[in-house]
C-alpha cells in the first residue's frame, strides 16, 4: 500500500506542450484543410 502511493507521488504533474508543437499543429491543420477544400473542388468540377 505505501509503495502504491509512493509511486503516485513521483509522477510528474501536467507539462503544457512547447509553443512550436502547438503552431505546428495549427499549420499543418490549415494546410490539410486546404488541401481537402482543394480535393473536393476537383471532384465536383468533374475531375478533369
């Protein structure tokens, strides 16, 4: 029981993310959106 506790103690708390992740998935976000507005153009334009 002591152990169980103690191993939960040594555990770090909450670390928020580097600003460089969160910007990157925001890019990557815009650029797969577009990429998607852009895929679904061609289709309903007929393919061509």
């Amino acid at each position: 029981m002591d152990e169980e506790i103690l191993d939960t103690e040594e555990q770090p708390g909450y670390t928020p993310r580097p600003k460089w992740q969160i910007w990157g998935a925001w890019i990557a976000l815009l650029v797969f959106a577009a990429f998607l507005v852009m895929y679904y153009t061609n289709v309903f334009r007929g393919g061509a």
